[in-house]
C-alpha cells in the first residue's frame, strides 16, 4: 500500500445553520494529482480550511504525511491557494512574497532566489519589465494571480492544496498553471485542487472525490470511477429529425438521461438496458444515423448522474 | 519566533517606509504646537494687546467716579507691558480711543441707555457701562452692555478698572490725596508656583502640569492614531483575504501579536524622534532663554520611577486598546462599519480625556483619584494626576495592576474574536454571536 499524503477520518463540521460537512473520508495517496469535485455549497472549501487546521473539525481526525495536522511543522510542508485570492495591495510584489515565504520558515535570502526563479518562469519578470518591483495593485488580475501562485510553491511544499486554481485564468495561464500542476506531480509532490470544471479534472486528475451536501458521493481513480458507470452510455447523432429522435428517446423508457450536446446526444441508458433494441427503435424512426456509439461517460455525466440524486442544497451559496 | 518576527518586521517596515509616518512624524510635533501652544499664546497676546477704551460709561454716582475709571483705564493701557516693548522697537502704535463719560441725574440713566444703545448700534461706540448709586455701595453693581459684551478678556480689565478706581475713592474719601490713592491701588500682584514633593522642590507648579498635560495628550494621541491604524490594518487583511493565506501558515494569535507589536513599534519609533527633538530644542531654547535673562524656570524633575510608570502605561494602554481595535477590525467588512464599530472603544478614550481638564485643576481629587484607577482611563489620567501630585505608591500599584489585568482580559477576548472573524465575511455579529465566538473559538 502506498503511503497517504492525506488521511481524513470522518470529520464532520457544523455551523450553527447548517452541516458543512459530514463524516467525510479521504485518503489520498502520496504523488498524486487529487480533484475535489462538488458543486457550489458541497464543502469544499470547509474541509480544504480543515486540511490546513484554519478551523477545526468537530469531529474526526486528519492527518498528513502521518502526522496529525495541527503538529506546525508538518502544515509548513503544505502549499495553499485559498479561493479568494487576495494580497496586501500597497506592498512591493518581491516583499510580498518574501513575506509569505517567511512565514513558512523559509530565510529571506533562500526566499529571494526562489522569487527570481519563478518570477521569470511565470513571465513576471522579462528582460524588459520586471514585476516584482511594482506593487501588488499596479498588476493585472492575472497577474496578480500568478504571483499568489507563486506564493503558494516558495517552501518547495510536498502538499499543494489548490481551492478553484482555474477560476478567472485566461486559457495562457490556465495553462500555465497546469503545466506547473503536472510538473510538480513528476517531481513527487501530491496535488489537491477543487474545482467545479469538470473538463479539468478529467485532464488531470489521478483521482477524484465527489462531494455534495458535505457527503461523500464517490471516490477512486478516474479509470475506475469510468468503468463503474461505463457501458451504459451511448453518443447519438443524427443528420435530420433532431426533434423527433429527441421525441423517442424521452418516450423511451430504457433511456435514464438524454443530454443534448448539440452536436450530438450523450444518452444515458438505465442498467439494464438492451442497447440493440434502442438502436432498432431509432433506425424505425426513420432518421439518418451519424453516430452511434456505446463510450465511457465523461466525469460530467457521472457528476450530473451522481450529484443530480443528491441535489444541491438550496439557498447555499459560496463557501464550498 | 521567526514567524512572529517575520509579521512584526513586515507590520514595522511597511509602515515605517509610507509618506504617511514621514509626514507625520515631521509635522506631528509642529501640528501639536500649534494647536496646544497657540491658543494659550493668543489668549495671553488678546489680554495684553487688547486695551480696551473706546466705550461709554454712564454716571450717575455724581461723584466722578466714571471718569476716574476712564483714567485707570488709560493709565493701564499706557503701562502695558506690551506697548511699552513695542514703543521701544519703534512700531506704530494704535491710537488709544477716548474713554467718553457722560454723568447723568439718577433718573436720567434711562434716556441715557437708549442714546447709548442707539450709538451701539450705528457702531458709535462699542458698549456702555451705567454706574450710578449702587456702584458706591458695598455691593459695587454695575453693568455693561456693547457689542463685546462677551469677551472675558475685556470684561475682567473693564471690571478691574472699576476696581481700581473704587478703591481710590474710597482712599481719597479717608482723606488721602488722590495722586497717593490712585498710586496706591495700583499695585500689581503675581504668584510664581512651585511644586514640592517628597524629593524637595519639584519645579514650577505651572510647567509641572504643561508637562503633564502634554503627556496625558501624547499618550492619547498615540494610541488612538496607532489604535485605528490597527483596525485599519485588521480589515484590510480581511478584505482583502489575505488573511486566509497568513492563518493557513501561523496562528491568527501570532499575527495578533505580530500585528500589535509592529504597530506599537512604529509608534514607540516616532516617540523616541519626537523626543529627541525636543531635547535638542529644549537644551538650546533653554540656553537662548537663559542667556537673554528673560524666562528662568527649571522643567520638572522626572524621577526613574516616573519615567517607568510612565513607559509602562504608555505599553499597557496602548495594548489594551490595541486589542481592542483589533477585535472591531475582525468584526467588520467594511470601513465605513468599522467606523460605526469603533465607537464604543474611541467613547471610553474621550471619556478620559475631557477629564483632563478638571482633573488638572484638582488633581487629589476623588475624580482624578477614581479615573487615575480605571483601567480604560488610567493610561491617560495617572500620568498627567503623576506629574501634578504626588500619589500614594499604592496608588499606582493597584492602576498598573487593574491595567495589567484589563489589557490581559482584552488580549484574550479580541484573540477569540479575531480568530473567527478574520474569515467571516457579510453582516456584523450580534452581541449574542460575538458571546458564542468568544466561548467557542
């Protein structure tokens, strides 16, 4: 058995209105790139600040690397992102960061190095223009972004925990940015990352953990999740009778979930469905058949399948 | 240790290197003379340049004592210290008005009022005083009416004229001539004070208390410019979430403290550059004031102990009021709630600085004893009653004592309430959710 980066045992937290999270499990294997999946209000967040000891669980444990996470000395080996970024606007870009790099430990001068380094990685730092001598507000949006990434990766930290990396990344530092996620991978360090982008979590993930409503809905690794709610999905696509066929397959009662994706239906089949019988009832309409083929569901179909049954609280908002 | 180094180096630097605390600690010192000196400089410049002659006095005593008055008055005027200084350097003088006596039947005095009113009026003449009978008796009634009716100033030199000149009358009445009457009710008095504690002489009585209001007012100014400067520093981690990213590395009570600490840095630093320009101002204005012979007072003895007490209320005070704002920065999301939130705490500092004032003139006090002993006052008061009195050792004991207790009270309740409300964001708690933040953190 491989050894867990992270290992959370049932915590549950509550605020006085309601339950953020519920005797949620994780064990997330050391080098690997982890999705935390949920719509919006599932938690994510609460148990990311739990992982950090920024709030305490009521109940439960987490440990990482092995040791319980209110031991100081193993949170340093941690890297976060929050989801609301935010840096001191007046302050120097370098001061900044040298500043967040002091605060896991890391001497000013070490810190310095590796401020140039990845300054010049992340083109923050050209031959002609040099960011780092500006303050925080004088950066873009995205820049800014990049230089609290970059804070986030100063102590070299074997935990990376990203809450909502993508969200507001144009697609050159979308893409950036998982360049760095994969190279740190490579590099034997574990990635967390929440998002609600399932296409992301699709490209790179190992593993994913779907939460909602503070449970957990289903976890394990992007093949097996696949093939457990594989087999069953077939993409249909016609050159005429769009309407007619969409017609049949919500009449048919084989069919579970028709989504249209506009080029072509992703049509979800209940488990037992004969997939032959629904491919006669469609030649019998008449139509012309383009496509017809039995795929994996995308993580998507499995979020909508899964997280659709449990439903997103109602009047929750934000804070994941 | 580093991390709280770290956050103290950043809150000190940060601070230090804005034109804000460059400004301020440049133009601190000259704001602070303006406002404090300058009052007092022009009150004094008002009584003295200010001879007041140009009115009417209406007599009705039929003895002639309005325009003896008139004469005092003039004869001050020409005596003024002032005038005299400014004759001497050659600088054109205001002509001195004419004093205008009307002396009036007794039951003329009505008529008289109304011309003198109606003259008032068109700016004729500034004011009237009717004496008549009643002046002469023992009572001395008089009264005045005129456009400056309301200067204190000049109301005290009309008053003490008529003094004067009752004075004489009476002398002359008990048969002295009248030059020796009017040269002998002039006679001037003035008292030097002197402070004397258990140590001997302890200087000028007047300048003791300058000394101790001014720092009664520095302290004050300090921790409410370094108190808010705080809160403001409170919220702007807050809003602008960086304090997410700082609490997933250190705890929010080594950012506190960090927090605090820095700030109190940035203001012991402005105090000790302040304090060293004045001690160069001070030895060479004392020298320059010394050599001219014209002012010749000692500054007031501070004792180690004094100087102690009064660096451990000025680190106590600050601290507990520090906390203080520091708990209503993490309560707001905003500034203009912050100002809201903030008042209760700058209320409990004003409670103790309109105090000053009485305080001052009666520093043994119950006042001053009771607000010397409040924890949320003392920092303020018991320097200021220190500088004036001498106060019972227990005294102090038992302020710096409660201030210890109170600045611990408030470190711990504002750490709790900082720790939750760094990370929450919309509405301000209700005092029964700041009640279960405080129980729960």
């Amino acid at each position: 058995m491989t050894e867990l980066a992270l290992d959370i045992r049932a915590i549950s937290k509550s605020f006085a209105e309601h339950t953020a999270v519920d005797g949620l499990s994780l064990a997330i294997p050391k080098g690997s790139v982890y999705g935390l999946l949920g719509p919006n209000g599932a938690g994510k967040t609460t148990t990311i600040r739990m992982i950090l000891n920024i709030i305490g669980p009521d109940s439960g444990s987490i440990s990482i690397f092995g040791s319980p996470n209110t031991d100081r000395r193993v949170i340093d080996r941690v890297g976060y992102l929050p989801e609301e970024r935010g840096l001191y606007k007046k302050m120097q870009v370098r001061r900044a960061l040298r500043f967040l790099a002091e605060l896991k430990g890391v001497s000013g001068r070490e810190a310095d190095h590796r401020i140039v380094w990845w300054m010049e990685r992340l083109a923050l730092k050209t031959p002609e223009k040099d960011w780092g001598l500006a303050k925080i507000d004088e950066l873009s949006r995205g820049m800014q972004q990049k230089v609290q990434f970059i804070g986030t990766l100063l102590h070299d930290p074997d935990l990376v925990i990203l809450d909502e990396p993508f969200s507001g990344l144009d697609p050159i530092n979308a893409q950036a940015l998982k360049d760095v996620m994969v190279e740190l991978k490579q590099r034997g360090k574990t990635v967390i990352f929440s998002t609600h982008l399932m296409d992301n979590a699709e490209r790179l993930c190992d593993s994913v953990c779907i939460i909602a409503r503070g449970k957990k809905v289903l976890d394990g690794t992007i093949a097996t999740v696949k093939a457990e709610h594989g087999a069953n999905t077939v993409a249909l696509s016609v050159s005429s009778g769009r309407e007619v066929i969409a017609a049949m397959l919500r009449g048919d009662p084989a069919v579970e979930r028709v989504d249209d994706q506009n080029r072509y239906f992703e049509v979800t089949l209940r488990r037992d469905a004969d997939k032959q019988a629904l491919l006669r009832a469609i030649v019998a309409t008449g139509v012309e058949i383009e496509r017809f083929e039995v795929v994996q569901p995308s993580l998507h179909q499995i979020f909508l399948e899964k997280v659709g049954a449990t439903g997103v609280e109602p009047g929750m908002t934000g804070h994941g | 240790m580093d991390r709280l180094m770290a956050v103290i180096k950043r809150e000190y630097l940060e601070r230090v290197r804005t034109k804000w605390f460059i400004i301020s600690t440049i133009f601190g010192p000259v704001f602070l003379a303006v406002i404090m000196v300058l009052p007092g400089l022009l009150t004094v410049r008002n009584m003295r340049a200010i001879q007041v002659t140009d009115f009417r006095i209406i007599d009705a005593t039929g003895s002639g004592l309005g325009e003896r008055v008139a004469r005092t008055l003039r004869d001050r005027a020409e005596r003024d210290p002032a005038r005299i200084a400014a004759a001497e350097a050659g600088t054109a003088l205001d002509q001195l008005a004419e004093t205008e006596v009307v002396p009036t039947p007794a039951d003329g005095v009505a008529a008289a009022e109304s011309t003198a009113t109606a003259d008032v009026m068109a700016g004729v003449t500034r004011g009237y005083m009717v004496i008549d009978s009643a002046t002469l008796s023992s009572t001395g009634k008089a009264r005045y009416a005129g456009k400056n009716a309301s200067s204190i100033a000049e109301m005290n030199q009309i008053e003490a004229a008529l003094r004067g000149a009752l004075v004489s009358q009476r002398l002359e009445a008990a048969g002295i001539n009248s030059v020796r009457a009017d040269s002998i009710s002039r006679v001037r008095a003035d008292m030097e004070t002197e402070r004397i504690t258990s140590n001997g002489r302890g200087g000028s009585g007047l300048v003791s208390a300058i000394f101790g209001f001014v720092i009664a007012f520095l302290l004050y100014m300090m921790i409410i410019l370094y108190g808010q400067n705080i809160l403001r520093g409170v919220l702007e981690e807050k809003t602008t979430r960086v304090a997410e990213v700082v609490i997933s590395s250190i705890s929010p009570e080594t950012l506190l403290a960090g927090k605090v600490i820095g700030v109190g840095a940035v203001g012991l630093t402005q105090q000790l550059i302040w304090l060293g320009f004045a001690v160069g101002i001070g030895t060479y204005g004392m020298a320059m004031a010394t050599a001219s012979g014209a002012v010749a007072f000692t500054l007031p003895t501070v004792t180690v102990f004094q100087m102690v007490a009064l660096i451990l209320y000025f680190l106590l005070g600050y601290t507990f009021y520090a906390a203080l704002f520091a708990a209503v920065g993490a309560m707001c999301s905003s500034q203009e709630e912050a100002a809201q939130a903030s008042q209760p705490v700058i209320m409990l500092l004003v409670a103790a600085v309109i105090m000053v004032q009485p305080i001052m003139t009666n520093p043994t006090g119950t006042l001053g004893t009771v607000m010397s002993i409040l924890p949320f006052s003392s920092p303020i008061i018991m320097p200021l009653v220190m500088s004036g009195t001498q106060v019972p050792a227990w005294q102090i004991a038992t302020s710096l004592g409660g201030l210890l207790l109170a600045c611990l009270g408030a470190i711990w309740v504002s750490a709790r309430i900082y720790r939750v409300g760094l990370l929450m964001t919309g509405k301000r708690p209700s005092m029964k959710e700041l009640m279960r933040w405080i129980r729960y953190a």
